[in-house]
C-alpha cells in the first residue's frame, strides 16, 4: 500500500506539519546530535577518562579554555552541517528517496510535510530544532 502522499499533505494544518517535524527533530538532536556534540566535547575538552582516548587526544590538554571553546563551536558546526546536508539529500532526490515518519498509524513524507526540512534544524529562532529541543545548545550555522 502505497502512500497518497498529495492528498495527506494537503490536508495536514501548520500545526499538524510542525508537530510531525518537531517529533522526528526532537529525536535527531536528542539522539544524534547531543550525543555526538557531547561525545566529542570530551575530547575537546579533554574531560574523557577512558585511558586510551586521553591518551589519543593528549595534544588537546595544552589548549586553553579558548581555544578549547572554538573547537568545540567547530565541532558543533560540522555536526549541525552533516545533518543539514543528510536531510536535504531528501529533498534533493525525492525520486530516489524518502524519508518516512509514522504518527498515529499513519506514514508522511517528511520531505514533503516540511518546506525544507533541511534547514529545520538550522533555523536561528525559537522555532529551530537546535533551540527546541537541544540541552548543549552551541547554535552554529
């Protein structure tokens, strides 16, 4: 069974299309970016106790508290970049591709449900993924 993409896009409210893009981006920044932000900020900051990574990334423990900030603001970057570009691959190739959320039984196109849902989570308002549902924060783009 096939999704009758048009008439279920035309028929959802604002409300309805924010709600099922705020569920999927609320899942990609806990679960994705957070984690990956916050995995990586160890090391930055040179706060991880496994042995072998401290170990790895010894050259990181002479930088400053500075220095130790823009890499992490870089990292953020990069990260909030490669899900940007995954996302808009969707809309890219929208023959060859979908990505499918499910709510309340029912399948939407979330390349179809958003505008752009690619630039979801890099909205510099309140309404951004990244300022919704983000407990690291670091907004760059």
């Amino acid at each position: 069974m096939g999704l009758n993409t048009e008439e279920i896009m035309n028929e959802l409210t604002r409300e309805e299309k924010e709600e099922i893009t705020d569920m999927f981006g609320k899942m990609v920044i806990e679960m994705v970016r957070d984690r990956s932000l916050d995995f990586a900020m160890t090391k930055a900051k040179y706060t991880t106790v496994n042995p072998i990574q401290r170990e790895r990334y010894k050259i990181l423990e002479t930088l400053n508290e500075e220095q130790q900030e823009k890499v992490c603001d870089l990292l953020s970057e990069t990260l909030t970049s490669a899900i940007f570009n995954f996302l808009h691959m969707f809309e890219d190739y929208p023959d060859i591709m979908k990505l499918i959320v499910t709510k309340d039984g029912q399948e939407y196109d979330l390349a179809k449900v958003s505008e752009m849902i690619g630039a979801e989570i890099t909205f510099s308002d309140e309404d951004g993924w990244i300022q919704k549902f983000s407990k690291i924060g670091r907004f760059i783009l």
